[in-house]
C-alpha cells in the first residue's frame, strides 16, 4: 500500500507511532489520524495514551528497550515516527539506554519489516552540537543509523516546544523568573500539535533533503517570554539570572553520579550562549498557550499533553 494515497480516500496506509504516550507523540497520533493513516500506536501502558486513545486504530504493547517485544510492531507498516527520548533528572532510565538503544531497536526492527519512509526527533543543530553534549551524540548516532537502514529517512530538528517554555510560567507563577546568561538569546518554540501537523504533511510527501529545522511562528528572547509570561498572570515582572557557566560546571560535577541530570544541564548552558531558530511554521501562539495555563491552574490546558521522564514507548 502506498503511504501516497489520495488523502480523500482516507486510507494512507498504515503509520507506527513510537513515542505516542508523550507530549509530541500524542499530537502525532491525532494529527496522522485526522490525515487519513491508520495509527499503530507503540506503548508501554495504554492508558497513558488519553486524549489520544480514540485516534488509535491498534495499540501495540511493547518496551523499545527491549528488542524482543516489538516483534510484529512493524507487520506491513507504510511508514513509523519515533520521537521516545528521556527528558528527566532521575538517573534511569538513562538516555544510552532510550535515546539511543530504544530508538536503534525500532530502527532495525522497522528495517527488517520493509519500512519505507522513518521520521525521527533529534535536535535543533544536533550534528554540530552532538560533540559537546552526550545525549544529543545518542540521537545524532540514531540520525545516522536511520539513514543506512531506511530508504526515506527524514529527521525533524525543532527548536523547542511549548510545553518546555512552560517553565517560564511555573517560575512567574512562583514570582520570579531565572533566565540562562542575560536572556537575549533567541528562540521560536513550536506548539506539538503544530509540529504533528507538520510530521503528517513530511510523512505522506517529503521533500528532498528529508530534514527540518523547524520552529514555531514568533521570535522571542528569554526575557520577551518570562514578560509575556507575567504579563499573562497580570503581575509584575521579577526576574534573576543563572550564568550559563555554573550550568556546565554543574553538570560536570553530576556526570559521575547522573548522566541524565548531566547533560540537561548542559543543554541548558546552551540555551544562554546561542539562539534556537528555525524555519516558522504553524499557527499557535504562546500567550496564547500561557493563557490556557493560567485557566487551568490545577493542570495543563487540554489541548496540552504531559512529558513524563520517557517521551512514550
């Protein structure tokens, strides 16, 4: 079956969601969903999908770290998307471990049952950046595989997203906000549900290059957003810095202990020494976004979804 087939038929082909219970993956699941694929969603607790659920025609039950589980996840898939990554401070599971063996597993397993078109979730630079940072080195080692096992890889390189801007509003919540360095460097963060629509249009016609550095529709500086956040909340801005460097040294000094809490840290640092931009796409704002938040202070807005320390599998 051809992942080509005219989206009025609504039947693309079959479409592999690994990473679907998280804040990406869910967006994905529904936007692929609505374009006419039928979804095969990869998750450990199915309940985690929630507000996705209904858009999934099968859930598959496996552990991407566990390579004998996804047997059969791949059977007459068209097309996958991976966006599974480790986004927490705890110790495990560790990004060697599910950024890079997870996403590895999927890739050969997706290879072996003849997929053609993989689109997977690195990082804004990441092949420049992959140097000086382990765990965006384990995504970029994913970047390279996918491209020697499938004939269509496309890799997605967004800036940001807006549920990792949402610490700007916690913060304002809290009455004050820490920026990395002096806050002028810049960034266009792009909603999930923007990005999942984006990953749709890529997976059912990409373009040559089969790689998209992409962010969001406004340009902000850290301190253009920490004032739109307390402007949101209606009071008065209150903000300190952290200077990039004690970041890295920070995250030197918990390399031994935890590597996961190490190098977050360290790709924190980066947020104080360069701007993340990419090409804008999408439509959804983030006062608009900072809204919901401030309506739903007892939990995130609905069209919002959670990043648990696994992005999904």
């Amino acid at each position: 079956m051809s992942p080509d087939t005219d989206r009025k038929t609504g039947n693309r082909g079959t479409a592999v969601v690994a990473g679907a219970t998280g804040y990406l993956g869910r967006h994905v699941v529904t936007a692929l969903h609505a374009d006419g694929w039928r979804v095969r969603a990869l998750a450990r607790d199915p309940a985690r999908l929630r507000e996705a659920a209904p858009c999934c025609d099968e859930v598959f039950v496996g552990h991407a770290t566990r390579a004998e589980t996804l047997e059969g996840l791949f059977e007459g898939a068209d097309v996958a998307f991976s966006s599974i990554g480790v986004r927490s401070f705890r110790r495990t599971p560790s990004f060697h471990d599910v950024d890079l063996m997870a996403n590895l597993n999927l890739v050969a397993s997706a290879r072996r049952e003849g997929v053609g078109r993989f689109a997977f979730v690195s990082v804004l630079n990441g092949d420049a950046l992959r140097r000086s940072n382990p765990l965006i080195d384990a995504r970029e080692r994913v970047v390279e595989q996918l491209r020697l096992s499938i004939p269509e890889a496309i890799v997605l390189r967004p800036t940001g997203f807006f549920n990792d801007i949402d610490a700007y509003f916690s913060m304002a919540r809290r009455g004050r906000v820490w920026l990395i360095g002096d806050g002028a460097t810049r960034i266009n963060p792009i909603h999930g549900a923007d990005l999942a629509a984006l990953v749709a249009e890529i997976l059912a016609d990409p373009a040559p290059d089969a790689a998209y550095a992409v962010g969001g529709p406004q340009t902000f500086t850290q301190l253009q957003i920490a004032e739109l956040a307390f402007s949101v909340l209606g009071t008065r801005p209150r903000i300190g810095h952290v200077p990039a460097g004690l970041l890295n040294v920070a995250g030197r000094l918990s390399r031994p202990f935890n590597a996961n809490a190490a190098a977050l840290l360290r790709m924190f640092a980066a947020l104080g020494r360069d701007d993340a931009i990419g090409r804008a796409y999408g439509t959804r704002t983030l006062g608009a976004h900072f809204a919901g938040l401030r309506d739903h202070p007892a939990g995130e807005p609905s069209d919002s979804f959670d990043v648990s320390e696994e992005q999904g599998g």
